[in-house]
C-alpha cells in the first residue's frame, strides 16, 4: 500500500469508529438550534467531543463567546504542530522557526437559521468538521472557530480557499435554506455524506502539509487574484 493509500485507509478507519459520536452530534445540533452569536449549547457539544478525544479546547475565544479553538498536544513535548496567530509570517519565521512550519485550520460552523433551523446543514458541516481534525494524521489541526462570523466568503479573502458541496441524498428539487433542506440533514445519507466529506477534507489536509508544490501552486494562484484582503485605506 503506497504511503497516500495508508493515510487514506488510516482516515477512514478513525472515522468508521467516529461515527456513532458524529451523527449523535449532528442529530444534537439539528434538535437544539441556535442561531449565529447564540450558540452556547452548540460550541459546548463540539469542545466536549473534542476534548474526549484529548484535544485542548478554548471556548470563547476571539473575542467570541461561542467560538473555539481546539488544538492537540504538540507530540514529544515540542512546539504545537498547529496553532494560529495574529502576528505576520515573517515575524514568526525570525522569532520561531518551527511555528512556522505548514500547519492547516480547519473551520467548523453550526448556528443555524431563525424559525427553519439547521436549513444551512451547518450540524453536518460541524459534524465533518470535528470528523477530519479528529481523523488526519499528524501534525493535527485547528478548529478555530464557527458560525458567530465565519463565512466562506470571509475566509476567502484572507488566505486561499476552495467551496467544494457535498450531496446529502434528498430530492433534487430540495434546497438549502428551506425546512425541507433541514430535515434530510438527520437522514442516514446525509450522515453518510458527512464520513464522506470528513475523509476528503482529512485528505486535503494532509496533502496541503506534505507537498510544498501543491503549496506554492495555492499560493501563487492566490496572489495572482489579488492576496489577501487588507481593509479600505
């Protein structure tokens, strides 16, 4: 088995045993809705499933007080082996060589909408979201933190970054933002979709760390559309 084939098979064996604590977790998500900057009972099921799993969670974070921050212990007692900050990168090149190592975030979100609930499908974004950090090998991620203001919108501006949709096995006439959308997000092919998408993003992940080309190229492609988004002068 090459060395791409073992990771893969290491992802989706870890998820396999998730499983039963995603879907309870999206299940959760969906019957206790709450909307963005209310999330208080959503932020607390995702930092104690993450915790059980040993990851250190900070809720409240960013100034945020429903969102987290979740990190593994960095291995052998050295530096984190991904961690997040609001100092430039040339600073923490010439301040810390190892924090600047290729690291990744993954981001979760799970606020939902007034009156429909969970029509965003955002409890099986958290879902694949907890499922691909807790899955991907070392260095491990970030959770940093969900829906009080992330938007894919947002986060495109800031660092490169793909849109990519998972199918969750309803009619094709159902669509997001609607109460019928909300209620295929609890079906067993959406939670089917969410091992799915949890393994892709693992791996996506994984490949981002491993090869500096498949960085550069991110990078290169990045500032090519204009870099990052730095406010109105």
């Amino acid at each position: 088995m090459t060395g791409a084939a073992s990771v893969d098979a290491e992802v989706a064996a870890t998820l396999e045993t998730l499983r039963p604590e995603l879907a309870r977790l999206a299940r959760e998500l969906y019957d206790e809705p709450e909307i963005g900057f209310a999330e208080h009972a959503s932020a607390a099921r995702l930092a104690a499933l993450l915790t059980s799993h040993g990851a250190e969670v900070e809720v409240g974070v960013f100034g945020l007080p429903t969102a987290l921050r979740a990190t593994f212990p960095a291995a052998d007692g050295g530096a984190p082996a991904a961690e997040t900050s609001d100092v430039e990168a040339s600073d923490v090149e010439a301040s810390d060589p190892e924090a600047s190592a290729p690291h990744f975030a993954i981001i979760a979100e799970y606020d939902a909408l007034p009156g429909i609930g969970h029509a965003c499908g955002h409890n099986i974004i958290a879902g694949v979201a907890v499922g691909a950090f807790l899955a991907a090998p070392p260095p491990p991620a970030v959770v940093p933190q969900g829906g009080p203001s992330t938007d894919m919108g947002n986060v495109s501006r800031i660092v490169p970054s793909i849109h990519p949709s998972i199918g969750l096995g309803g009619p094709d006439d159902v669509f997001p933002h609607n109460a019928d959308f909300a209620g295929l997000t609890v079906l067993p092919p959406a939670l089917d979709a969410l091992i799915d998408a949890a393994a892709a993003l693992a791996a996506t992940a994984v490949d981002y760390v491993a090869d500096p080309d498949l960085r550069a190229a991110a990078a290169s492609e990045f500032e090519a559309s204009g870099g990052p988004f730095r406010g109105e002068s």
